[in-house]
C-alpha cells in the first residue's frame, strides 16, 4: 500500500478546541442600594456625598453613636415628661401651698429646699410648656440621628440651645446655668464627630 504523506499529516495534526474558555462569566452588576456595606474604616477616609440614599442607611452605627442617643433618649424624654407634668399641675400646685400647711413641716427640716421649691412656682407655667417641646425636639433629633440622618445633630443642636436660653431669659436670678451650658457642650462636640456617618437627606 502506497503511503500518503499528506493523509498521514492531517491524521496527526491536533483538533483546535472548539471554544477557549476564560474562566470569567459575565455577571450583572449589583445593585448599588442593594448588599453594600462600608465598615467604619472605609468611612474614614470616604465622603459620604459618593454615596447614594441606600447605601449609606447600611453603613454600621458607630457605637459612641448609639451611646449618646441613648442617653439623649433617657434624659430628654425623662425631662419631657416632668416638665410637662409640672406645666399641667403647677396650677393645682400653688394652690396647695398657699392655701394649706401641709408642707410647713417638711420644710422646717429643709429650708433649702424650701427655697427652691417656692422659686419653681414663681416661673411661669409656659416655661415648663416651652421646655417640655424643646426637650422632645432633643428627642426627636436623636431618633434622626439613630437612624443617621444628619438633620437629626441640627435639630438637636437647636432645641439644647433654646432650652438654654429660656432658662436664662426667664429665671434671671439663677444666673448662667453653665453645668447644663457645659454638659449640652460635650454632647454636641461628640455629636458633631459623628456628622461623617449621616447622610444629609433621606430620599
């Protein structure tokens, strides 16, 4: 049999694969609002305007965040609750001082308090009301700020603000209440330090 060098050449040439593989599938972009998470080191050294609406109300809490609205929470709501309580009963109240002895006795053994008990009834009542609406305005920017909406430290800022100035425009002879200036002071730094983690508007 005559060999044939061209049929024995084609028997020995390899078959090209049909289709070279990659190894990379082409996959549809996510979601951008969807599965995103930023741990707080990315936060650090991002600006949060790069983010959309979705993204940063993912972004993990801080925990001094949620430290300080809690106590925000725990205060500004107590102190609501017994300024209002005090706006709805001061009425009553004066009456019970001035018409009865029932707490000569008590203050015979604290005259200090005695003192300060007779100065809370000469404010006027709408001081209590007043306090009491500037405290749930704390309330309210703290929930805002729980769920990382920046207005939430400007509303806070400006009710702790108003709370002080009534209380000076109104009770002029306590003088400057410079514990609750200095205290509302600490809150709003470490407040402010946390301005990074809230988005501006919630869409």
């Amino acid at each position: 049999m005559e060999y044939n060098k061209e049929t024995a050449k084609e028997e020995a040439k390899p078959e090209e694969p049909e289709t070279r593989k990659t190894g990379i599938e082409d996959k549809p972009e996510p979601d951008e609002a969807e599965d995103f998470e930023v741990s707080d080191g990315d936060m650090d050294t991002d600006d949060t305007k790069n983010y959309t609406p979705g993204q940063v109300y993912k972004i993990q809490r801080p925990s001094l965040l949620s430290v300080l609205c809690v106590l925000t929470f725990i205060g500004s709501g107590l102190s609501a609750f017994s300024n209002a309580v005090m706006w709805i009963s001061l009425p009553a109240l004066k009456d019970a001082m001035l018409a009865t002895d029932l707490y000569e006795s008590y203050f015979a053994l604290f005259p200090e308090i005695e003192t300060q008990f007779m100065a809370m009834l000469e404010v006027p009542s709408y001081f209590y009301l007043l306090s009491a609406l500037a405290y749930i305005g704390s309330v309210t920017g703290a929930v805002w700020m729980w769920r990382l909406q920046r207005k939430g430290f400007h509303l806070y800022t400006i009710s702790q603000c108003i709370l002080i100035l009534i209380s000076m425009l109104m009770m002029p002879n306590a003088g400057v209440p410079w514990a609750s200036v200095l205290w509302t002071g600490v809150f709003v730094t470490l407040y402010a330090t946390h301005l990074k983690y809230m988005y501006p508007q919630k869409k």
